[in-house]
C-alpha cells in the first residue's frame, strides 16, 4: 500500500487565481523596459569615475589661505606665487598662531632672517591641502635661494594619520540613510507618513549617536566633542534619508539614481576631504559647499581640530537638507490628500 504523502499541483505551482493575479510579462518587452536601468547604471558608472577620478587628476591649489608675518615677504609671495594662494599678511606671529588654530588659514610663514623661512602647518586640514602648502612655499624659497624649516602646528590624531576618517563617517552615515530611505519608500501602503517620518527621524539620531561613539570613545580617529559630533552625524543621516525621500516621492524610481547620483557620488567626491576644498575646481568647491557630505566634513574637522570655529554654517547646511525634503514631502503629502 502506497503510504507516500502527494502534494497537490495547486501547492507546487501555485493556485489558479494566484497565477491569474500574477501578470504575465509581455514575449517581447517594450525597449523602456530593459534601456532605462541600463542607461541609468551606465550614468551612475560615469559619474562615479568622472568625479572621484577627475577631481583627482585636475587638484590644483587655487587660492590657498596662507598667513605671512611681514608685509615685505607678502607681497612677494603673492607675486611670485599668484592666484594659487591668498597672502594673509599678520602684524605678528600670535596673531597669524590664531589664524591658523581657527582655521582662517591653512599655514603660517615667518621670516628667519635674511635667507630662511619657517613654515607652519595645520596637518588638521588634510594632507592634499598640507602638501601644496609646502610644495608652494618650497618653490618660492628655491627661487629667491632661501632653507625653511617646517613645523605641524595642529597635527592630526594618531589614529587618523592620512586625515579620511571624517571622511569614511560621512560615506557611512551618508549610505545609511540612503538605504532606510529606499526602504522607507517601498512601505507606502503600510506605514503612514507621519509613522514614516517618525522612523527615519529615530534612525537618524540613533545613527548620530552610534557613529559618534565609534569614530570617537571607541576608535579615536575622530576627536571631536562628543555631543556635537552626534549632532552632525544625525543631521547628516536625516539629510541623506529624507532628501532620497522627497527624490522617490516625485519622481519615482528614477530618484534612486539621481539621489546616488547627487549624495554619494557628486556629495562626497567634492566633500573636500580626499582632496582638499582648496584644491577642488571651481564647480566642485561650490557644490563641497552646498551639499551635505562636504558640510558634514567640514564640520567634522572644525569641532575635531579647530574648536569648532568655522562649523555654524555647515550645521545649518545640514539642516536645510533634513528640514527642506521633510517639508516638501508633507506638503505633497497634504496636497494629495
């Protein structure tokens, strides 16, 4: 007697009404179909190499920040150097000293006498931005057939050596709050927005204070206070999840792309911290200014390095673009409604 359980077709394949309410796809696809993904990731590919790549290949100083004590020697490394730098001219060195703790500038030059100089650097600032100081200043000592003698005044931690991990927070913070986001955005009938909303605003101040316990107490690469830093870091994961929010909300899937496109590969390729702001070309040093991943960098640094001199308008920048997307998501939320 034949004891072997049977399944019934209807279990293997699926009931009839279930494969009527599945459709079928079409036997021949509309181009649509396959050409818009295919299209978008080629753009996606381009970009990401264009910019990281590009912005690599055409650094340049423009415009370096550099304070000089004595007005002679300004006005003759301005010449002889040109726009690359912008000559700071100190009355003294205590005065030219704050400049470069407060980030006004990025190095400080003294003169020893008739034939040497001393230079000194804020390493804080990154070693693209510390290295064309030196290279700079090196070219104009050979020239007029002087030694200098250089100094780190505000070196970086030990544990961030090459100055990046600012920059590996943001990415991170950054890609974390585009992936709730695209999440958040595929649970439209089951979540209502306000339940949303409440979602990714407890996300980004958890992801503000993980990021800042890890980048700081725990591996010390960050130094900043600790109560700013997850400040930023929130503001920087709700600027990321809701700005990719409000980009799904109006345009669909297509805002998936465009916020990769505008967060991760635009935003931090021109952050400023791989290459710094003052190397950038002069689209992407004002797109490292308007975007999030460049606010967020810069922030970052100045409450780590600089005492937070330069970091109110950062945080307001982040602001906008948590506060902005949120906005504009419940208006068209409201409108519809």
């Amino acid at each position: 007697m034949n004891t072997t359980p049977t399944t019934p077709s209807a279990e293997l394949h699926g009931s009839t009404a279930d494969r009527r309410a599945r459709p079928t796809p079409p036997e021949k696809p509309p181009v649509r179909a396959w050409l818009q993904p295919s299209l978008i990731a080629l753009v996606v590919v381009a970009a990401f190499i264009g910019c990281y790549v590009g912005i690599a290949r055409a650094a340049k100083p423009h415009r370096l920040p550099i304070a000089v004590v004595d007005s002679r020697l300004s006005a003759q490394i301005q010449q002889a150097l040109g726009d690359s730098v912008a000559v700071h001219t100190e009355p003294d060195a205590a005065a030219a000293d704050h400049a470069l703790r407060h980030r006004d500038v990025v190095a400080v030059l003294t003169p020893l006498g008739a034939d040497a100089l001393h230079l000194e650097v804020a390493g804080a600032n990154g070693l693209s931005t510390t290295t064309a100081a030196q290279n700079l200043v090196s070219a104009y000592a050979h020239g007029a057939d002087k030694t200098v003698t250089m100094h780190d005044g505000v070196p970086l931690t030990r544990y961030d050596s090459r100055g990046l991990a600012g920059f590996y927070v943001a990415f991170g913070v950054t890609l974390s709050g585009f992936v709730l986001a695209q999440n958040i955005l595929g649970l439209a009938r089951t979540l209502h927005l306000r339940h949303r909303f409440t979602v990714m605003a407890a996300f980004a101040a958890t992801a503000g204070v993980v990021g800042a316990v890890l980048a700081g107490p725990v591996l010390g690469a960050v130094p900043a206070p600790f109560a700013p830093l997850a400040v930023t870091l929130a503001l920087l994961a709700g600027a990321a999840a809701f700005t990719t929010k409000l980009l799904g909300t109006f345009f669909g899937s297509v805002g998936i792309p465009i916020s990769i496109l505008l967060l991760l590969t635009v935003g931090n390729s021109t952050s400023g911290a791989s290459i710094g702001a003052d190397l950038l070309p002069g689209a992407a040093r004002v797109l490292s200014d308007l975007l999030p991943p460049g606010a967020a960098v810069r922030a970052i640094t100045d409450l780590s390095y600089f005492h937070g001199a330069h970091a109110t308008v950062p945080l307001l920048t982040l602001a906008a673009w948590a506060v902005g997307p949120a906005l504009l998501t419940w208006a068209r939320s409201a409108r519809q409604r």
